[in-house]
C-alpha cells in the first residue's frame, strides 16, 4: 500500500524536529526607529521568511532595552502559521560591563543592574540569559554564580557579526549566532547551533509537544470550503 506524499512529509519534519536549528541572536532596531509600524512589520515578516528560508526552527528576536519587538514578531508568526518558532528578547548592558541577551519576557529589565541582580529579576519571571562577549575575567565569576538564579543561563561562544570565537571552558550551554540586522544577512549566514529538543525543553525555550510535527498553511482545511 502506497503512503501519501503528504504523510511522509509529516513524518520526515517530525523527524527532524528532533533536533532543531537555532539562531538566538537576530537584532532589530528599535520600534522607534521605524517610520511606521508597516515599515516595522514589513521589516520584522522579512526576518521571520529568512529564517524560514534558511532552515531555522527557533529564532531570537531582540532589540536594545526591550521586548517589544521581539513580542511584535511573536504574535505575527502566529497570525501567519508560520514554521518558525520565535522568542522574543533584548539586549542589555550590565552596571559591569558584562553584556546578555535576555528573553522571554513581557516588560524591559531595569537599567543599570549588576549581572547578578539583571538575572535573576528574568529568572524570577520565567526568562532566559545568554551572557555574550565574555572574558576570561567574566568567565571566572560565571563559575560562581552557576547553578544559581544569579547566573545566566548560557553563553554566546561565537556571533557572525562581531566575529572571533570564545574558547570558554566553562560548563554551560554555548551558543553560536548569526547576529544578523537583514534578512539578506540572516539568509547568507551560515551560523546557527543545532540543539537537541530534550535539551531546548529543559531550558524552557520549548514546549514539549511544539515544532513535532507542523502541516503548512496551504495543506491546512479551510473553514466553510469544500
């Protein structure tokens, strides 16, 4: 007996959403640098294309000092049944230097925080933290601070944008990022981290029945059609 090409394609994603592709650093400017909000939109719908295009399964999306973008493309992948899974986040610069990536928030973390003090106020609210650009010297107290709400919950080891690896001999788990601005740049990007869904899940960056198995737009029933 012949299976439907459709119902293969629905075992071949399930497969491979066993192991997902992530990129959790893809930058947008802030909503008030956007003329309007169609420019803002038009420019978020292209993001969330590229990521598709380029065979993501979960993309950050995060601008400087809040979540507000990162929130506007969440709610449009999901009126567009879109394949993509987005986390919404921003950057944010701590009292010492140390620079995160903070996500899964609905409100901006407070300004000027030490590194402690910024993640645990996302902790306590069901974030996550990736600390980025880290020393040797931020390194060292990272080992501290594990296994605490004071600490980060991953590092960035290498971004396409800034360049250089950081070799960090540190027990946490490392991310690789795009750093892409553009679509063109994100497409063109051979940077994203594969991750084990178990692992994603554990982190709380997805839920345990999400990205199994996904039917696309055009093959989904249209209610009151024949």
């Amino acid at each position: 007996m012949r299976i439907p090409w459709y119902k293969i394609a629905k075992l071949n994603v399930a497969l491979r959403k066993h192991v997902l592709r992530v990129d959790l650093c893809v930058f947008v400017d802030k909503e008030t640098a956007f003329s309007d909000v169609n420019y803002l939109n038009s420019t978020i719908k292209s993001l969330l294309t590229a990521s598709i295009v380029k065979g993501l399964d979960i993309v950050g999306i995060i601008s400087e000092d809040s979540p507000s973008v990162g929130l506007k493309a969440l709610q449009l992948a999901a009126q567009n049944k879109q394949d993509i899974k987005v986390i919404p986040g921003q950057t944010y610069k701590c009292a010492g230097g140390e620079m995160l990536y903070v996500y899964k928030l609905q409100e901006a973390v407070p300004k000027n925080l030490t590194i402690d003090k910024a993640c645990s106020f996302a902790h306590e609210r069901q974030g996550f933290v990736i600390a980025a650009n880290i020393t040797k010297r931020q390194a060292q107290n990272l080992e501290k601070l594990q296994g605490s709400i004071y600490a980060p919950d991953a590092v960035e080891i290498f971004n396409d944008k800034t360049g250089g690896f950081k070799d960090l001999n540190i027990d946490y788990q490392k991310f690789i990022s795009s750093g892409s601005t553009s679509a063109n740049e994100l497409e063109e990007s051979k940077s994203f981290t594969l991750v084990e869904r178990k692992k994603l899940a554990d982190m709380g960056l997805l839920g345990e029945e999400e990205m199994v198995d996904y039917i696309p737009k055009y093959l989904q029933p249209n209610e009151g059609k024949y």
